[in-house]
C-alpha cells in the first residue's frame, strides 16, 4: 500500500515540510511518485520513517542517523535492539532526574535543606544548583535577580510542573523548526525566540529585547547553559542566539 506525504505526515506526527526535507538530503526519499508526480510511500520508506525518529528523539545528528541507517551489516532487528536498549537507558535516568526534582521542590517548600549527599546521589557530576549560582554570581545585585528569586519563591509544585511543560513544549517545537531546516533570521525562528523571551518575562522577571540579547550570547559562550539548549538538538544554541538578535531587530 502507498501513502501520500500528507498521510505519512499524520501518522508520524511530524509536518510534510519535513519530510520533504528529508527527501531533499536523502535520508528519507519516497519509493513512488504519483502520476502527477507527488511522493508516494510504500511500508519499506514508513519502517525507515519510524527508525529514523527512533533516532532523532533519542538526540542523534541527521547526518549520523543517516549513517546508520544504510549500514549495510545492520538488519532491521538489529536498529530495535539498539534503540530499545539506548531509550531503556534515557527512561531511567530520565525518571531518576523526575524523582529528584520532585525531591528538590518539595524540600524548598517545606524549608528543608537537602544534604550534598541527596543531591548528588541522583545527579552525579551534575549540581543541581549550578545555574542558581551562577545566576546569582552575574545578577545576585540586580533588580531582575531579585524580582525572579520574589516570583520563584512563591510558586507551587503544579507552577513548576506547568512551566517545565510549556519549556519542554517550546524545545520540540524548535527541534522540529531546525530539523525542517528553518533559518534563525526566518519568522518561524523569530517568533519562537519571542515566545522564549516572553516565558522569561512571565515567570521570572521583566526580559527586555536588548536583556534577550544578552542572554542569547550567554547561551552560547557559557558551556553550562549551551549544554542545556544543545541537548534538545545539536546547534541549537547558536541558532537560538541568532534567532534572539533577529527578533530584537524586528521589534526595533
């Protein structure tokens, strides 16, 4: 059975631009053209479809996946048996990281100081309070510091919740973006380096354009907070500053 690009689209939640980029740098080309010339794709290009987001969710550069996906020595099965294992991996340390928020949030609620020994157990090598420090190091005199230690000290559980999900929401949609091959100066990128400036002024503090700016340079120059951005995709550090610059331009 073939399916058009708008089916193969809905079934894999994934946008037609998309795919057509995919077929554009030949990771994913359709086994059929229509009559009139429209992609046509058989069962074989929606297996490669699903092992190529398999791949992509778990944080692969498309230049890799590609790599991977014409291995000439690895089977289908194969592809399973590897991603099975890699997202067993992510779904527990993603749950152990869960846990120990949820850990976190409720010892600030309750005033109750977790020893050195609880927050590293869960976190490893990763201080959770890193970027508490350093934010308090580069801005603990400002009035923005302190307006954001003011909001963030009366939020609930469900308030953090909410914005981890709206964060969380933002990140795929910039993934998606960069993966559609979207330009930072383009108005999809600018608008979602709108929505991020405005997330920072609804639930910490007052983030101007030019204070966005700033922060865009940040992210890239310092490694802890480039390494936040870049684990939702690969460059996407860069492509966010430049997307924050064009944006403050435009409402300039």
């Amino acid at each position: 059975m073939e399916h058009s690009v708008g089916q193969v689209a809905g079934f894999a939640g994934v946008t037609v631009r998309t795919l057509h980029h995919y077929d554009r740098i030949g990771l994913l080309s359709p086994s059929g053209r229509s009559h009139a010339g429209h992609r046509r794709y058989n069962d074989a290009d929606l297996d490669r479809l699903q092992q190529l987001l398999f791949y992509r969710e778990l944080g692969f550069p498309l230049d890799e996946i590609a790599v991977l996906l014409d291995d000439p020595d690895a089977d289908p099965q194969e592809h399973l048996r590897r991603q099975h294992a890699l997202l067993s991996h992510r779904i527990a340390e993603l749950r152990r990281m869960a846990a120990a928020v949820e850990t976190a949030m409720e010892a600030r609620k309750m005033g109750i100081d977790l020893t050195p020994e609880e927050k590293f157990e869960v976190f490893g090598d990763k201080d959770p309070e890193a970027h508490v420090e350093e934010a308090e190091r580069r801005w603990g005199g400002t009035g923005s510091y302190a307006e954001s230690q003011r909001r963030a000290a009366r939020y609930s559980k469900e308030d953090w919740q909410r914005m981890r999900a709206e964060v969380a929401s933002w990140g795929e949609r910039y993934d998606a973006l960069m993966a559609a091959g979207a330009p930072a100066t383009g108005e999809r990128a600018m608008d979602l380096a709108e929505e991020h400036r405005l997330h920072i002024s609804a639930w910490f503090y007052d983030c101007t354009p030019e204070i966005h700016r700033g922060l865009g340079e940040m992210y890239v120059a310092d490694p802890r907070f480039k390494a936040f951005y870049e684990s939702v995709r690969a460059g996407l550090a860069e492509h966010l500053r430049d997307a924050i610059n064009a944006n403050a331009q435009r409402r300039e």
